[in-house]
C-alpha cells in the first residue's frame, strides 16, 4: 500500500539509525511491525492481570513430565 504521510525528518532520521536497513520503506515496516508486536505482547499482559491462568486442581507437573518422557 503507498502511503503519503507527513512524519518528522528527526524521527525519520532515528528509525533509519536504529532498523539498519537499506532504505526508508524497509526500516518504516520494522519499526511498525516491532511497534505492532510490542502492542499485542502489552494487550495479552493485561488480559492476563485481570484474569490470570489457573492451574486445574490436582494438576501436577511431576506427572505431566512423566506422561511427556514417553
């Protein structure tokens, strides 16, 4: 998709700096699909906060490694 967008020429300068890619449409996709990674990696940690996983009750890891060694 093109896209015209008016992006400041210091922090356009930066993403270049950082993502060390060959050009500016290189280094825009890292830094979105970093950005993007990093959102979805906050939004799970927050769902987990208000509704952390439990354990079924009498789950055991000592039997749960002893059913995955065969």
């Amino acid at each position: 998709m093109k896209v015209t967008a008016i992006i400041p020429d210091k922090l356009i300068k930066e993403v270049r700096d950082m993502a060390k890619e060959n050009n500016l449409t290189e280094s825009l996709i890292k830094a979105l699909s970093e950005w993007t990674s990093l959102q979805k990696i906050r939004y799970l940690n927050n769902k987990l906060k208000k509704h952390p996983l439990k354990f079924k009750h009498g789950f055991s890891p000592l039997k749960l490694r002893e059913i995955n060694r065969y």
